[in-house]
C-alpha cells in the first residue's frame, strides 16, 4: 500500500466513502425514557413506593416503655408489640436513648455546679486582692499624710 493510500483509508474504509450523517438523538433519547417511565412495560419494574418513615413523639415512646416495662412475660411483652406494630430493636433502642437522656442531664448539672464552683472561688479570690489593694493603697495614704479621696467624698463617715 502507498503511504497516500492508507492516509485516505481509515481501519480499511476509505475516507471518500464516508459521509458525515447528522446524529439524531432526541427520538431515540425520548424512546428510551418513555420506556422505562411506561410501567405497562413488561421489562421495566414500577417504581418502589414506600410508607412515609413513622415518626414517634416523646410521650408515646414514654407510654410504651412505661407498659412494655409492666409486662410481667414474656408473652405480654410480645403482645403489646405486635398491637402497637413495633419490634423489640425500636423499644430496646428507646430504652438506651432515655438512660443517655438522664445521664446527660445528670452530668450536666454536675459540670454547671463544678463550674459555678470553681467561677465562685476565682471571684472570691479576686474580691480579697482587691480588698488588699485598697487597704495598702490605705496605708501608704497615711504613712505619707495624704488623702487619696477627699473626706466629704468618700464612703466611709
């Protein structure tokens, strides 16, 4: 083959052969998506519709736990579960979120009184340096015969 042969051949087809076609998308696109929207097809599923996910307030997971904790058997326990629809899993997870709720609390009292504690205790500190400042800064007044404040402005009568 002569080299200005094969630069006009491309993969064995010759470039005077090919014509260059307008690709049309949007039919074939809009099949395609037509077809698996169409749940008449019988090769496309439908799609899944779910239940809206249940959502429990806090007093009805307090009333469940308050009867689930009654239940004396195992039995009665299990019955309350299947007239509520629950699983054990939910309940038990109940459980665990309420201990954590008051040991959360509990804690957090405990580390707002330590922290209370130990901001009384700074502010004390600071009132008696301070207290010890005006009583030298008292001192040196009279030591050197001066009056800081004036006698008709001060505090003391």
């Amino acid at each position: 083959m002569s080299e200005s042969h094969s630069a006009n051949t491309i993969f064995g087809v010759s470039s005077d052969s090919i014509e260059a076609q307008p690709i049309e998308l949007g039919d074939s696109v809009s099949s395609n998506i037509a077809a698996t929207a169409n749940p008449a097809d019988p090769q496309t599923k439908a799609p899944r519709k779910y239940k809206p996910r249940r959502t429990y307030s806090a007093a009805y997971k307090q009333r469940i736990l308050k009867a689930y904790d009654d239940c004396s058997s195992a039995k009665e326990r299990g019955q309350l579960l299947r007239q509520e629809g629950l699983y054990q899993s939910r309940v038990i997870a109940w459980k665990q979120q309420a201990k954590r709720a008051k040991s959360d609390s509990d804690s957090n009292k405990k580390q707002r009184t330590e922290h209370l504690a130990r901001e009384n205790l700074q502010l004390k500190k600071k009132l008696a340096q301070a207290e010890a400042i005006i009583s030298l800064q008292k001192k040196v007044s009279e030591l050197l015969g001066t009056h800081i404040l004036p006698t008709e402005n001060s505090e003391i009568d």
